[in-house]
C-alpha cells in the first residue's frame, strides 16, 4: 500500500491532493473523496448515490449507485486508502487484501464529455495462486420511477450490449419532474485474476437529465435523454483508446494557472492551502462549461469582487466532510460570487470562476479601467502569492506579499504575459506610477486615512496620474509592522514564541548566572569543609 501512495507525497505536500484512510490516521483531512463536472457529482463512497443540478449546486440526488466497488464483508482483512488529486479531477482508491491481491479504482466525472463518468479498475494477484475476486455492480435504491432495457451499442467493429435506466424524479415543493437517462454496462460478478499477473477494466457510464418539466412531457423527455445518453457513450467509447484521460487531466489542470499560494499558519482555525484547495475544487466540480475564456475580457471582470475578503468569511470555509455540508458550502460561494460583483464571470467556465474566486481571497476588484488590491494592510501578516490574475487578453500579474524580519508587510508585483505596457501605485498614489515587468517591482504598503486600496494596477498611465486626483486622503503613512504576538501565533499556534529576542537572551543569562553562583556555593563548601577538618587534626 504504501509504495503505491508513494506516487501522491509530492502533491499532497504541495496541498494539490488529500489522502484519506479508512479508518481514518490521525492528522489527516477529512475531506469528502468527491468527483463532479458541472453536470453531476459523486461522492466516492460505499453505496454513493448520482448528484445532479438543482438550483446552483449538484444537490438532487438520483436514487441509483453509479460505482463500481469490491465488496466488503466484516470477516474481510484489508486496507483501503482514499486519494482526492484537486488538479486533475481524478479519485484513486487502493485497497489491499488478506489474500494476497490488491485493487486500484481511477474514478472521474470526464470535463470534456461532461455526460461521461468514467471507472478505471486495475486488480493485481502478485501471488503464485489464482484468484477470484467478486465485483459489486451498479444498483438502484429506493428509485421506483424507473424500466430498465438491455441495447445494443456499435462504434465501428465495436459492439457490445449495454443497460438503458431510465425514469423520472419528482422535484419536492413543485409539480415538476426531472426525466433522467443512464447508459452503462455492468461488471462481471467475479473475475479470475491468474497467478503473477493483472487485469485492466474501463467502464464508461453516460448521464443524461432534463430541465424540470411537467410530468405531462415526460414521454417527449424520455425520448430526448435516451437519445443524447446513447449518443455521449458512442463519442466516449471512440475516444476511450486514445486521450480520453489525458484530455480530462489537461483541462482540470489549466483551472489551476490562477491561483493562490498562502503561507502555513499554526493560529488557532487559520485557513491553510489544503482547506483551501480542497474548497475549491469542490466549487469547481461543480461548475459546468460554460462560456470559454471569459474571464479574459476585461469588461466580464468589471466588478469583481467587491466583497470583504474571503479568507476573512467563516461561512465559506466550514466542514466538507459530508455530501450535504460540502453542497451548503459550494452554495454559500456560489451566491457570494454572484452577489459581490462576479456575475458576469459566473457564466463562464471553471476557470473564470476560479479567478472570481481568487480575486474574492484577497478582495482584489476590477474597477473602471484598473485593477485594485483592496485589503487592509492588518490582514497581510502572512505570505500570498496571488498567481497568474488574468488582466486582458494575454496579461497576466504576480502579486506577492511576504512579512519580513521586521513584521512588516512586503508588496511586489510583476506581468506574467502582457500586451501593453502596465503600471502600478501604492495606496493613494501619491507617489510616481511604477512601470511593471516580468521582474518584480517592490510597491510600498502604505495605510491611509480613509483606508483606500493598497495596490492600483492599470495600463493606462493618464488613468494612474487622474486616481491621484481622485482618491481623496487625509493622512498617508508606511503600514505599521504586526504585533510580534500575531506573528508568533501564525508560527507557533502560540504567543510564547513572538517573545523578543532580548527576552530569550536575557533568560539564558540569568541561568547561566544562576548556576555558576550554584556552583561557587558548593565549591566554597566543599573547601572550606576541607579547611576545618585540617585544622581539627593539627591539634591533635
């Protein structure tokens, strides 16, 4: 088991992945193993049930279990490891047998055929023995609007019987219902693995569901939906040879080009970069296709985000350990995005939505013609890195912050990709713009009264010299460095560590002080103790 985890150390370091135990290992995250594309979403569990869209989150369920999984007895001995890779969309599960095989699940909601769910199963016998291993195959519970037909599938010299559900469900405080059509093919109940080697299984499941209609239209719907669900697996199984996989991995990789990078805290419920990879990629799952490349018109970003800092949001950052509190968290985004200026890039893909997401995670805003990053300086007590901001067509901007020795925060900034020439100004821009390049270009942290943004971004210079006109201040200093006890709690989880250094010094003083006076004592003790017994004996 643990050579195969080995692979996952990396990402998991770097926050990219979650790894979750069953039972769970103390310090782990728990964090639902969770796949989706916009279209549907599963938790990867034991008798998972299909989540599709209902209002802004996957929240309906489909009473019908899509996973393929090895059944598991109480007398079973195994081992069983759970692994969320946030870049690449994909689900790995590893269970490992008292019988010597082990099996490896690859599950993921495909983001180009976003009616595809795709199971990859590997089962290995390294064993000089046979063995037969069981298989649970899909099943519906409690579903009872639903016929189930056996077609026939054929994709050029490919042909191969396939199951055909369908039914409809019933939508709570409404008249309407949701006709849904599910193609897929069930495993084998028991495989023979033979001895010393391995086998390779690739099941394909299309997904297909209506708008909610009434139930007069179900027939029409029902028509539809077989239609669109035979059609996706037809595409899917022509392709499954090729980059099916690869395809998936490349585009849930590019969501990831913008970004956030935040230094680890040990205060007392501080945001980390697990908790906040993990959350995206939660809001992201469900996010379906949308527009492409929106987020690189500037005017769709005009707006966004208006917001009080997300970081700074209890709300957005609560458990996601279950289905149900991961919808009510992706909900809660969803609506603040929405409300706070980002419409119009909540239209997009997932990849605008990730940059109306990282613009609310350090309250940067997009405002008649510049870009500002709009925080109070009290909040810049750790290291950010706000990575690859889209700007334009082809601009893209870094912007660091790092706490210096002094406490102090530090600003700089610097033009990924440009198509004109940008510049940059401190907190009333007061002071000369500062030309912006791919080297980056320290900014003062400055803290104004009224508090006015820290940061102004624009490539229009005449824009930059009419904001100093503009923002109107009445007191401009150089942001005060942090309390040393906010500091020490950011890296201790406590305020013993923020203590000067004088302090510290000073103790260690004392104590060697303290000893060496110790010392005398018992030296000047044990020779004067020697002193009196010689003078006792010299009058004897």
């Amino acid at each position: 088991m643990n050579e195969r985890l080995a692979a996952f150390h990396s990402d998991i370091e770097e926050y990219n992945a979650n790894i979750l135990h069953n039972p769970p290992k103390e310090g782990e995250h728990h964090y639902l193993p969770y796949i989706g594309n916009g279209v549907f979403g599963i938790p990867i569990l034991p008798e998972a049930l299909i989540y599709i869209k209902r209002g802004r989150a996957l929240s309906l369920p489909i009473q019908w279990q899509p996973l393929i999984s090895h059944p598991l007895l109480k007398t079973n001995f195994y081992r069983d490891a759970t692994i969320t890779h946030f870049t690449s969309g994909i689900v790995y599960r590893y269970q490992c047998f008292r019988e010597g095989y082990y099996i490896e699940f690859q599950y993921y909601a495909h983001r180009i055929f976003d009616a595809i769910l795709v199971q990859d199963i590997k089962i290995t016998n390294p064993l000089s023995l046979s063995q037969n291993v069981p298989l649970k195959p899909q099943m519906s519970t409690q579903w009872d609007n639903y016929h189930i037909e056996v077609i026939k599938i054929q994709v050029d010299d490919f042909l191969d019987e396939y199951n055909l559900i369908s039914g409809f469900i019933p939508l709570s405080n409404s008249n309407k219902i949701v006709t849904v059509s599910i193609v897929y093919k069930r495993p084998p109940r028991i495989l023979q693995i033979k001895a010393r080697s391995s086998i390779k299984l690739k099941f394909l499941t299309s997904i297909q569901y209506s708008e909610p209609t009434l139930m007069e239209e179900h027939h029409i719907q029902y028509e539809l939906t077989k239609e669109k669900a035979i059609e996706a697996i037809k595409k899917a199984i022509s392709i499954q040879h090729q980059s099916l996989k690869e395809d998936h991995i490349n585009l849930w990789q590019s969501y990831w080009y913008t970004g956030l990078r935040i230094s680890d805290s040990k205060a007392d419920g501080a945001i980390n970069g697990h908790k906040i990879n993990s959350t995206l990629y939660y809001v992201l799952s469900q996010i379906s296709k949308g527009i492409h490349d929106i987020e690189k018109n500037i005017a769709m970003n005009e707006g966004c985000y208006r917001g009080h800092h997300t970081l700074d949001a209890p709300r957005l950052w609560k458990d996601t350990s279950s289905i149900d509190a991961m919808n009510n968290v992706v909900e809660a985004w969803l609506i603040t995005l929405e409300k706070q200026g980002c419409h119009h890039l909540m239209i997009g893909d997932p990849a605008a939505v990730q940059q109306a997401i990282v613009l609310s995670l350090g309250s940067l805003r997009f405002s008649n013609q510049h870009l500002e990053f709009n925080i109070d300086p009290q909040y810049l007590n750790r290291d950010y890195l706000f990575r690859r901001i889209s700007y334009g067509n082809v601009t893209h901007l870094n912007i660091s912050v790092t706490v210096g020795e002094d406490n102090r925060a530090v600003l700089k900034v610097a033009v990924d990709k440009s198509d004109s020439v940008y510049f940059g100004c401190d907190a009333g821009c007061l002071n000369p713009p500062v030309s912006l390049s791919q080297l980056y270009a320290s900014i003062p942290v400055k803290l104004t009264k009224p508090l006015t943004a820290i940061l102004y971004v624009t490539s229009d210079y005449q824009h930059m010299q009419d904001l100093r006109n503009a923002l109107h201040v009445h007191a401009i200093d150089d942001a005060p460095a942090h309390d040393h006890l906010v500091m020490a709690l950011h890296k201790h989880g406590h305020q013993l560590g923020g203590l000067p250094t004088f302090f510290w010094i000073s103790i260690c003083f004392l104590i060697i002080v303290f000893h060496l006076f110790l010392c005398k004592l018992v030296i000047n003790e044990y020779y004067g103790h020697q002193d009196k017994q010689k003078v006792r004996y010299s009058k004897l």
